[in-house]
C-alpha cells in the first residue's frame, strides 16, 4: 500500500543508527524530543511537531526522554505537495490524530474502505502543513565540524571568532567565508541557532527558563526570551502549548 503507519516506543537516550528508508518518512512523537541527524543538518524535533524526511536519506535519530514515536510511511511519488525537503512541521490536532488512528491500520487495507479514506486524508493534510524553523545547517569541512562539536557540548561558552580562527591556524574572514559557504549563515548565527536548538529539548523536559538561558551562554532570561520569539515567532513559555 502507498501509506503505512507504525508505533515504537523508547527509553530515554535509545540512539537508532544510521539508516535509511526507501520510503519518505514523517517521525512523530506522542510523547519525548527526537534529534535527527543527517550529514547536511540536524533536526530538533518536540511533541507538537514532526520531522519529514525523504526517502533514502540516511539518518540516526536519538531519543531525549521517553519516546513515544509514530511514524507514516509514503511511497515517492503517491501524492504532489507532500512536504519534501527534509525539514520539520507543525502537527494540528486533526492531524495527530490522524497519525495515530492511521497506527491500527492493517498494512492490507481495501481500495475504498473507510481505512484508505483515512490515508487520503492524512496525505491531504501533510501536503497543508507549513514548515518550521527548527532545523541547523551542519558543516562538511572536518575543522569546522570540530567548532560546532565543541559549541553543542558546552554551549555556554564564549570563544570569539578570534579565538577559533586562532585554533585552526586561519584567518577569521577565512573561518567567516568557510561558514557561510558550508551553512549559509554566519559564525555568530549559527552558534545562536545551535544554542536555541539545544535549549528546546531541555524546555520539553519542564527546566526553568531562566536556568535554560544560562546554561546556553545568555546573560539573562529576557534576552535568551527575546531571540527564541524572534526565531520562532512564539515565547518560551508558550512554545509547547
């Protein structure tokens, strides 16, 4: 059939290797934050929200919290509109539900049945939804995926520029131009992105805010508070409402 469902449940800190799907993928969890990494990027992906990935895209996914997933899978080419491109979107009320009744679906399910009625509509709704803004570019150049390994394992650190074009033996235009053609973005907006990305598993887990802003290198909770809104449009407190 063109569209199956599947649940699976996992501890926290479960990793799934790299693999690949010969469908596209949507990853959903009821419950728990997935990380998904590619080798072009990483995904942040929180209840509320889920990850849609093409098919054969190799990727590992690892598990913050209790997981509880739910994945749908396409077969290319099923339907025009699907998300594409890899990225993270939004999941509605009518559209979780619908990831989760699609769970009960026999993967033998009759041509007209009320069940393939379900699958139409779920397909409709995925090719609806908007994309998010919660995926991090990842470099392929091996001296700058040693920068951006150091800034996601302490990310209250404030080494500038200056300091990490001194490590790799470069000039700092040189490590600005080198992150902008491996990112599309610069130094400075990158380590904010990758500093919000790591900040939203420890909010789905119930930290305090201001504990958050701290532990990312933000001096105070107003102004961690006023990049997260200006990033994803929405306050901390309310991003997982």
């Amino acid at each position: 059939m063109p569209v199956a469902a599947l649940a699976a449940d996992y501890p926290h800190g479960a990793f799934v290797a790299m693999h690949r799907h010969r469908r596209a993928q949507l990853l959903y969890a009821v419950e728990g934050v997935m990380l998904i990494e590619a080798q072009a990027g990483r995904w942040v992906v929180p209840p509320t929200r889920a990850v849609w990935l093409d098919a054969g895209l190799d990727h590992t996914v690892r598990m913050s919290g209790n997981v509880k997933m739910r994945t749908v899978f396409v077969e290319p080419g099923t339907v025009d509109h699907l998300p594409g491109g890899n990225c993270v979107v939004e999941v509605h009320p009518l559209l979780r539900e619908l990831i989760l009744a699609a769970v009960d679906v026999p993967l033998d399910y009759a041509r007209g049945s009320r069940h393939e009625l379900l699958m139409q509509l779920l397909l409709a709704e995925l090719a609806a939804i908007p994309r998010l803004p919660l995926y991090l570019a990842w470099p392929a150049n091996a001296k700058l995926r040693t920068i951006c390994d150091a800034i996601m394992a302490s990310p209250d650190q404030r080494h500038a520029v200056a300091d990490w074009a001194g490590v790799l033996g470069i000039a700092e235009k040189t490590l600005h131009r080198m992150f902008h053609r491996e990112t599309g973005m610069t130094f400075g907006r990158w380590r904010q992105h990758a500093r919000l990305f790591m900040a939203l598993e420890q909010l789905a887990h119930g930290e305090k805010i201001v504990d958050v802003a701290l532990e990312h290198g933000y001096t105070s909770q107003s102004a961690f508070a006023a990049m997260f809104k200006r990033h994803f449009g929405v306050a901390p407190s309310a991003f997982y409402r």
